[in-house]
C-alpha cells in the first residue's frame, strides 16, 4: 500500500501529538519535574521576544516551521540520493535539539524536539520535498499553542 504525502503529514503529526503527551505524562509522574533542569520545560516569566498574540501565532504556525525546515531539513533533502541519508537525518534532528535549548527549555524537552527533528527528516525523505514536514511542523505547533492556551485558560501556565 501506498501512503500519499498528506498521509505521512497526518501520521508524523498524530506520532508528534502522542510524543507530547507521553512528555507531559512523564512530567507529571516524575518526582524530578519539579526540581530538576532535565523535565522542567521552560521558565514562565522567559518572554524571548515582545510581540502580540497573533505575532506569536504567525511565527509559531508559519516562519518558524518554514524557517526550520529550509535550515534543518533543506541538508537531508539533498543528501537523499546518498548511500546513508539516514546520517543526515540524524545530524539534522540532534542539530534541531541543540539549537532549541537556546529557547531556555530542558534538555529532556530538546531530546523529545530532536526526535521530533529527526522525524520531519524522515517525512522528507518518504515524501522528497521540504513542504510537506513544514505542513507537519506547523500542525505540531499549533497544537503546542492549543495546549498552552488551554493551559492558561485554566491557570496551569
């Protein structure tokens, strides 16, 4: 059986969106969640930016992922013709991790967005293009901005 490009943009999200659960799962049960740098996600006062709402939302949903995809992915696209592009991908999703704790996250968050890098690498070499992970990207996002949004909804952030 053959699966089109948006299905592989639908499995890698609903695989991100389970991967994330399975985060705050682990979060909540951890005795470390409160005390430790490896769970604690990111500190609630770190405002890297002062932008709207919607600015945020913009760059969450759209320059982010485009952004990400062409720097992180865009290698792995055109080492997809190699003997070992699986290299490539893994390169390129470590590379995903490191960079993201510069957001202030903890290092168990970058582990679980290097996997997720190294994901959106494989989705380009099943689908060979770099929109398809962007798609996949900005559905993953989005989904983090309901969470949080729903989280600050109900005084959790």
């Amino acid at each position: 059986m053959r699966i089109s490009p948006w299905g592989w943009i639908g499995l890698t999200t609903l695989f991100m969106i389970a991967n994330d659960w399975l985060f705050v799962l682990i979060t909540i049960l951890s005795d470390l969640s409160h005390s430790s740098h490896w769970f604690f996600v990111m500190d609630k006062n770190y405002v890297p930016l002062n932008l709207s709402s919607l600015e945020v939302l913009a760059m969450a949903l759209i320059v982010g992922p485009v952004f990400e995809e062409l720097v992180f992915r865009g290698p792995v696209f055109l080492c997809r013709d190699l003997d070992r592009p699986s290299v490539a991908v893994f390169v390129s999703g470590a590379l995903f991790g490191v960079v993201h704790l510069l957001n202030g996250i903890s290092y168990f968050a970058a582990l679980q967005i290097a996997i997720s890098g190294c994901l959106y690498g494989l989705l380009v070499l099943k689908t060979e293009n770099l929109f398809c992970p962007m798609i996949a990207h900005s559905f993953h996002n989005l989904h983090i901005a309901i969470a949080v949004w729903i989280g600050k909804l109900f005084g959790a952030a």
